[in-house]
C-alpha cells in the first residue's frame, strides 16, 4: 500500500515548493485526508495552494515514492 502527503506553505508560487513525502497510514485505503492551518489563510489563498498540490502531483510520476 502507498501513502504519500503533499506539504506546502502558503506564499510557495512554484510546484517546487510543494513537498511529496512519506505519509501516514490511513485507517481504511483509497482514502486522501486533508488538514489544513489556515490561522493566517483566506479561501482563495488556501484553494490557490491546493491547485500547486494538483500540479505536483502531475508533474510527479504515478504513484509517487514508489
């Protein structure tokens, strides 16, 4: 089973800046979580950052980590 996370800060404009990594388990598969610290994040700051999450999880090969 692969888990990955994908981190990124807000202010991180290329795909670069978002990091893939090792995650932790989930308790069932086929399962994406998502938490987020938005103390100092609008909506479209936060959903800016998710759209650079998608680009490097397209532009990085299937499944990452692999």
């Amino acid at each position: 089973m692969f888990q990955f996370k994908t981190t990124g800060s807000f202010g991180g404009n290329d795909i670069e800046d978002i990091a893939i990594e090792a995650g932790d388990e989930e308790a069932q598969s086929d399962t994406i979580s998502i938490n987020m610290d938005i103390t100092n994040m609008g909506k479209a700051e936060a959903l800016h950052l998710l759209g650079k999450m998608v680009d490097r999880i397209h532009a990085a090969p299937w499944p990452p980590l692999a």
